[in-house]
C-alpha cells in the first residue's frame, strides 16, 4: 500500500484530457492505495478566475471525482484551500527553490506567452505543487505528461532539503497512463488539451451535452489523406483521435485501425462521437445526483479533517528542522 496524491485545477470545464490522463487513474489506485485526491483551489488562482466561476467549478470538480468512481469511504476528496499547510509549507519551499530553475518549467513558459503582466504565482506554482505532495510523503502521482517536468523539481527540491536539513521528505514517483498521456487539442495537435483553452471546440467537456461532443468530434481538425492510422508524428490530429478511441472503447490501436480500413474520417468521427457520447451519459447522471444529492459538503469536510492531520505532522517537522521556534 502506497500514500498516493494528485489534483485538478477547477479553472474550467474538465476535459476528456483530465479523464484519461488523471482521473481514470484516481479511480483504479484508490482499491489499493492510501489516496487524497484534492481540487487545487489555490493554483486555480494563478491565472485570474470570476469568484462565483471558481466556487462553481470547485464543487464541480468535486462532484465530478464522486461521479467517476471515487469513494469517499476509500479515498480523502478535499479542497486545497481547506488544508492551510498546502499554503504554509508552499511558502517554505519557495525559499527553496530557485529562479533560474523555475524559469525552465514548460507550463510557466506556456501560461506567461504573450501576456504583459505575468501574474508571480504562475511563477511560483510549481513550489506549491512541490508542498502538496510532500506534505503526505506521498509516494505515487497520477498525472497526465504535461506535470512531469513539475514532478521532477518536486524530487530536486525535496533532494535539496534532506541534503540541507536531514532526511525529512520521500521522493515521489510520477504515474501515468500508457497510452493517453498526452491527449491533445482537436484544433490544433501540436497543443495538450487544456480546460483552460478558451477556445470551447478545442476540448471535450465531461459535462458537454452528448449533442455538443458528437459535434467537436465532427468538426475536429484532420487531415487531408483520410487514412485512419496511428501515426503521432505524421498525422498527429487522427492519432490523438485514435488515442481517445481505444481508450474509451477499450480496443488496441491496431484492432480499431483494421475495423476503419479503406473508409474515410467520416464513419470513425461519427462511431467515435457516438462512443465518448455513451461513455458521458452515465457520468453525467450520476453527477446531476451528486449535486443534488447534498453530500458533497460532507465529503470534503471529511476529506480536509483527515488531510490536516497528516500535513500537520510532516510541517511541524519540516518547521522544526529549518529552525522556527515551535509553540509551547
Ligand atoms: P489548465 O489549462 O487550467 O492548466 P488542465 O486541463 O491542464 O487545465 P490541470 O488541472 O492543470 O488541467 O491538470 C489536471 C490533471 O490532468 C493533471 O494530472 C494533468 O497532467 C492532467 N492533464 C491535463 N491535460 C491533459 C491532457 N491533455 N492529457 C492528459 N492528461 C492531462
Ligand atoms: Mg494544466
């Protein structure tokens, strides 16, 4: 049995990239693992969100874990800000950490493009992501590619403290899914897809209407040559395609390249729409009863009381090595 952690930002509408990527995996580690599963409230903020929009996507994400299998009686569910240490030993590991190494994190190169004014917390997110999982001494991360390179100045940092202070943190280890780790942008295949993207058609919603994923899929980007085949350096749009496919379908690359041989997009976009269409119905039903149901508030409450206990502990360690004077 193994600590494991993760998260998702509520900065929008979960992605089918979310799903397969994170979430899928939240609800298989969960039978075997000691799991918390948070919604990262605080690096949410790092990019400016509406506050009635931040509240609502909080507890949709929240909702949504429930929906997708996450058993509260199995798994902590909590929010980030409900958990102060986040926040506290966040601030003691951007002391930690250095500019020059955070400068080289893809996602604040990505997130800062173009913009006048970038926001210091984007700069800072990855010290913070940093405490989220040390706080646990959790061991395993499911995450999507993209947060690798994050994962990986969580292992330097938590290397440079037991170097400076003694062995104080474990080194997590990222896990992610093999096929569908990287689901990428039905516009534009060079990008991952992202919730926060605002173009709406360049992601599948878990909450889209059936209709409205049955039309993106559609109006996906492809190419010109309609020959379905996985090809991720070649023909980047069909392959990610084919990626979700087999995800959600469950059959090889292979199997699903032989079913579509000599047509066109045409039938595969349209089996697949129908696919992911089927595949969201349940979870959305199951969702609108979460969120009628109530219990939600129960959940993170729950979720957060246990959280707090075991942070606690590993802060006061880490306080006490790097010389606070501790209460008495
Ligand atoms: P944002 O655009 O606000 O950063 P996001 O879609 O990248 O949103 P996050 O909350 O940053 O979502 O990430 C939540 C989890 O989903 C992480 O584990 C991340 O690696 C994973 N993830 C995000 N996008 C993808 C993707 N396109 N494919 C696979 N996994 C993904
Ligand atoms: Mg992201």
């Amino acid at each position: 049995m193994k600590r494991v952690l993760s998260g998702i930002q509520p900065s929008g509408q979960l992605t089918m990239g979310n799903y397969i990527g994170a979430m899928q995996n939240f609800v298989k580690l969960q039978h075997d693992h000691e799991c918390f599963f948070m919604i990262v409230d605080l690096h949410a903020i790092t990019v400016p969100q509406d506050p009635a929009a931040l509240r609502e996507q909080s507890e949709q994400v929240a909702a949504l874990y429930l929906a997708a299998g996450i058993d509260p009686s199995k798994a902590s569910i909590f929010l980030q800000s409900h958990v102060p240490q986040h926040a506290e030993l966040g601030w003691l590991m951007t002391t930690i950490a250095n500019m020059g190494e955070l400068e080289r994190m893809t996602q604040f190169k990505d997130k800062s493009e173009g913009k006048e004014s970038i926001p210091a917390g984007l700069f800072v997110y990855p010290t913070l992501m940093a405490a989220d999982i040390l706080v646990y001494n959790a061991e395993l991360i499911p995450v999507g590619d993209d947060q690798k390179q994050h994962l990986e100045l969580t292992r330097d940092l938590a290397n440079r403290f037991n170097h400076r202070y003694g062995d104080t943190f474990r080194m997590p280890e990222p896990y992610t899914p093999e096929v569908g780790a990287r689901i990428m942008s039905l516009d534009d295949a060079s990008k991952k897809m992202s919730k926060s993207n605002p173009n709406a058609g360049s992601y599948i919603a878990l909450l889209d209407d059936p209709a409205v994923v049955r039309k993106k899929i559609s109006r996906a980007k492809t190419d010109s040559e309609a020959l379905v085949k996985f090809d991720p350096a070649n023909k980047p749009e069909i392959s990610n395609l084919l990626g979700i496919y087999s995800h959600i379908s469950g059959l090889s690359v292979a199997e699903i390249e032989a079913k579509y041989e000599g047509q066109m997009y045409g039938p595969f976009k349209k089996d697949l729409g129908e696919l992911v269409a089927n595949f969201l119905e349940p979870l959305q039903a199951r969702y609108r009863e979460v969120r009628q149901s109530g219990e939600l508030y129960d959940v993170l409450k729950q979720g957060a009381e246990r959280a707090q206990e075991v942070a606690q502990l590993k802060l006061d360690d880490v306080k006490k090595r790097m010389g606070f004077v501790m209460p008495r």
